[in-house]
RNA sequence: GGGGUGUUAGCUCAGCUGGUAGAGCAGCGGACUUUUAAUCCGUUUGUCGUGGGUUCGAUCCCCGCACACCCUACCA
C-alpha cells in the first residue's frame, strides 16, 4: 500500500525472473489467463485486480433469512442480493451454470444464465477457477431442488486465483501443508476456521471476565535483561545499540508483581512466552498465557477465580461447560477437585504406603524405575512431586487441582504459615495436562532474596533452569508488596482443551516448524 | 535429544518381496438453461522426497540425508 498506486496500469510481466516456489502446469495455465486478463484490462482501461466492488450481504445471514422460506413465496419477492466471495465449486452447463462461493461466514449458491449476464461474460465465466474471487449482484431465488440461490444479474471477477485449491471432496488432508500454509486450511476447513473462531472467543470471554472483576490489562516487556518467573531456558538474543544481551521473556511474572508493588492491585496480561526447548503436541516454543495477579487474595481464593474463569470460557465458546475431549467427557461444571501431590499419588498410586512416601531415599530409589535421576540436592518434596509426575499426573483427566507444592520447587511462592517446608500453591490438570500454575505469592523480601540465593547455588549445580537473581525485582519488594494472589493459565492449552483439538499446533495459526527445504 | 512411521501427477490416493507408473478430482477441447463432489465424450501432466549402494534392471531391497507425523525426554 504505498502512495504510488493510481489508475494507471502497472505493467507486470507474467512470470518472468521471478522466485516461484513450486512453478507446475496448472499455475501456469492460471497465469497464462491472467495475462489475457491483463491485455484485455488494458484495452478497456479497466483493473485487472478490481476493488469497487462491495458486497452488501454475508452468506450466512442470507442463509439465516431465507432459507427456509418456500420457493413460491421467495421467488416473486425478487429480493436483491450483493454478495462477494471465493468460487469454491463450480456447474458450468451450455447455457447456464451454478458456482457456490464461500464468505466470512459460510456459502451461497450461484444461479449464472448467458441470457442475463451477456454470452461474452459467460464465455469468460466458464474459464474461472475455483478459487477465484468473485463478486455477484442479483436476486434470491430457490432452486428446483429447494436450495437458496443468486439469480445473477451482474458478476465480476475480483482476484484472479493462480494456484489450485485441494481436491474439492477430500479438501487439504496433508498435514504439513495445513500448517505451513495455514491460509489454505481456512479456505478448505470449516473445521479450521471453527477451531480458531473458537480460540478468540475464549480470549474475549477471559478478558471480560477478568473486566468484570476490576483487573486492569497491561502490557510488560517481552525483551528482558534477565531471565525470570518460570524455570525455563530463554531464547537469547541481542541488543545492537545498548550493545547488551536480551532473553525473550519465559514469564512476565516478576513486571506484574512490580505492578503489585505499585499499586493496581488488579492487573492481567495475555501474551506470548518463548521458552528454547522441544516440541510437543503440547509445546510450541511461543505460546499464549494468561497471567493475572489481584492483592488481598491468596491461593484459595484463586483456586476459585481460575475455575470460574475457565468455566465461562468454555461456555462462551461451546454453550456448555460439559466438553468432550478426545472422545471422553470433561465437566468444567462441578467444583474442581483438590489433591495434594501426596493425597494424588495415594489415590492414583495406591500401591505406595504413606510411610514409603515420606521416605526419601525410597522415592528416590523408586524414581530410578521410571528413569528418573533426581537431582543430589533435591529434598522430600521435590522427590513426591517427581513421583506424582511419574504415576499420577497423566491420570488426572477431570479438572483437579493439585496443591501444596514444596518450597524447593517454587521459588516465588509464599510458604505455608503452618508448613514452611511447602508453599500456598496449585497447579490446575485437566485431561491429564497442566492447564494453570498460580500460588499465594511471596512478599517477604528477604525471603525472597534468600530463594533467589537458593536459585544460583541450584544452577552453580547444574540446574541449567534455576533461576537468575533479580535484584530490582527484590528492590521492589523491598517497598513492600501488599499480600497477593497470583496465577497463570496456558491459553493454548485451554483452547485445545475446549475445541477438542490434539495437537498444540492445531490452535496455534502459524506453528513453529522447521525451514522448508 | 532418542525411537517408530511416512514422502508416488497441482490435489486425494492405488501400485502384486524388482521389469522405469495408474484412478478420481482439477486443467484443456466438446455436449448440456435448475446443478448439488453435476453428468457424458475426448485429452494433457510425473527427476515415484533427495544422495549413494546392490542388481542386467530399483517407486519397490540396503545405507545416508531432508521434511512431516506419532511416541518419548525437558517444560506450560
């Protein structure tokens, strides 16, 4: 869009030196009908790629209006419509033909006669592609067979289409291609489109629900100097002009509890991590949380919150908190459980007594059957969780609340008033996958420095995902944080969750994936 | 990172433990004024992912590489 553009006709040579990607016979079929497009665009001084076309109706709220109404009452009533779309099939007959184009919103039938529209326009219709854009202005009628249709009495061609859509029956079954060429997936897949229609409303849902309870919607750095609020290996990178190294944030934690600090009380994010590790039907180096912190509140409270909020996501989303994932039901309906990692392994686990539980030598030993080499500095409680990860986790598929995490573990948490061993903290599982992370946040700020301390000793031990000191965060605190609650909710994972997808890639448009060739 | 499976026409897919490939759709030409994945007749299209090896001969057997998907590991 740049302030050359005019009436005048750009010349463009067809295919000349430039770069294409996969060149074939059928493109170069298309491009050699563009150029007869363009020669005749330029002798009747009219753009090949038009935009004074302007549809005046959507597809689907004709569709909503009309489509139940009888041919005999619908027909004489001649109501006009205006509609615009990409060709998705096509009935070309010797004198008239049907072609169903696709909008925004859904699909509509074309009535073509050569007597309405002029025998050179339908010799020129008759050698459009599927996947052109077209405009059409006409009349509603229904067909023989009862289907709402244009009667066309004006049609256009408004982009010229030059690469094939998928099969028209199968549509794009190549999954690498869905995801690489995402805008081809929404043009063939209904599915597609609903799945991510779906990821928005869930976003929107969040958001009002977090508006409707007074939380303020910020946003903090993505590039940090250091590292913090999650244990996780950060994507470095560098800043020329400061000549400074810079990570792509793991969590944005520590920026709104200094928000805390300076006192919104209420404030929320929904935006992307980056985290440099593998990929997984549940990992994509960037992905969306939301994180949200309210003072005053503590875990149990949140506890509360967070359910709630999911709960009115996926009813916004889907009309009902009752959802199927992967074929077997999941109630976001009824209170969420609670377990603690001890209480989950002994009812998932029952196998392991309460005594050999608490014993961390056997933990330990008993790590090493599912290959698990705890780390020498890890106590009691990082052990259980390692084996509640072992045994239980996978198993969690209705929504449950695991709870009371071990101080090691949870460097940012507020430890129990009654347990200083473990922290107020919860993470969310549903169908056997973490969901959401929150906690009573910690405030004390020697506390805190002292765990920071705790961090480097762990990663001078070679816990590469310990975390870095932070001493403007500590500054912080340093002015006092008022007690707060706080949690984070992995937006993709949820959104898989709700639209029943299996794959993090399936609710993410454009997935990482490796560089084609 | 480790393991498994896959890659054949533009698309969707066949292809017999080895003799250099087929169908449907799309395209092109023709017929057809109410079709529904329109139908009917004719017809074009392939470095069989890539590089080696075995063989008289490889889409097919063996090895490497690329990419994808699944499982697994780290994590959310």
């Amino acid at each position: 869009m740049t302030a050359q553009s005019s009436n005048s006709q750009p010349q463009v040579e067809s295919t000349a030196g430039e770069p294409h990607l996969d060149e074939n016979h059928v493109i170069a079929e298309r491009r050699e009908k563009l150029r007869h497009l363009r020669e005749h665009a330029q002798s009747s001084n009219t753009p090949v790629f038009p935009n004074d076309f302007k549809p005046e109706h959507k597809a689907a709220d004709l569709q909503a209006r009309y489509a139940e109404a009888d041919k005999e009452t619908l027909d004489p009533q001649e109501i006009p419509a205006v509609v615009a779309g990409r060709m998705m099939l096509k009935r070309v007959m010797g004198k008239a033909s049907f072609a169903t184009i696709q909008d925004s919103t859904g699909r509509i039938q074309l009535y073509i006669a050569r007597d309405e529209i002029g025998e050179a326009l339908y010799e020129s219709f008759k050698h459009w592609d599927m996947g052109d854009i077209v405009g059409a202005r006409g009349r509603l009628f229904k067909t023989r067979t009862g289907e709402l249709s244009v009667h066309v009495t004006e049609l256009r061609l408004l982009t010229k289409s030059l690469r094939p859509l998928p099969e028209k029956f199968h549509g794009l079954q190549d999954q690498e291609i869905k995801y690489r060429q995402r805008y081809v997936d929404l043009i063939t897949s209904d599915e597609t489109r609903a799945t991510f229609r779906a990821r928005s409303q869930v976003v929107t849902a969040i958001r009002q629900f977090m508006n409707q309870n007074e939380f303020l919607e910020v946003e903090t750095p993505m590039l940090h100097p250091i590292p913090g609020g999650a244990s996780a290996k950060p994507f470095i990178t560098h800043h020329n002009a400061l000549d400074m190294q810079m990570f792509m944030r793991i969590a944005p934690e520590l920026y709104l509890k200094r928000l805390i600090v300076g006192g919104f009380e209420r404030v929320f994010e929904i935006n992307r991590n980056f985290r440099n590790e593998g990929l997984s039907v549940r990992h994509n180096p960037e992905f969306t949380m939301m994180e949200f912190y309210a003072a005053y509140t503590d875990y149990q409270w949140l506890m509360d919150f967070t359910e709630q909020c999911i709960r009115a996501a996926a009813i916004a989303a889907k009309g009902t908190a009752v959802l199927s994932y992967a074929g077997k039901e999941v109630d976001l309906s009824k209170p969420f459980e609670r377990l603690t990692i001890v209480g989950a392994i002994q009812k998932y686990a029952p196998q392991y007594s309460l005594e050999q539980l608490n014993d961390a030598e056997f933990v330990r030993k008993e790590l090493l059957k599912f290959g698990v080499k705890a780390f020498d500095h890890a106590g009691l409680g990082a052990l259980q969780l390692s084996l509640f990860e072992e045994t239980a986790e996978s198993q969690l598929w209705q929504p449950t609340y695991i709870i009371d995490y071990p101080v090691e573990v949870s460097p940012l948490a507020r430890a129990s008033d009654t347990q200083p061993e473990i922290t107020e903290r919860f993470e969310l599982f549903i169908t056997g996958r973490e969901i959401a992370n929150g906690f009573s946040e910690l405030n004390d700020a020697e506390d805190q420095a002292a765990r920071f301390h705790a961090q480097m000793k762990a990663k001078e031990a070679g816990d590469q995902e310990a975390m870095f000191y932070d001493a403007d965060f500590i500054r912080a605190l340093e002015y006092g944080m008022p007690p707060t609650g706080g949690c984070g909710i992995g937006i993709d994972r949820l959104v898989m969750l709700i639209t029943d997808s299996p794959s993090i890639r399936d609710v993410i448009l454009f997935p990482h994936m490796r560089s084609e060739q």
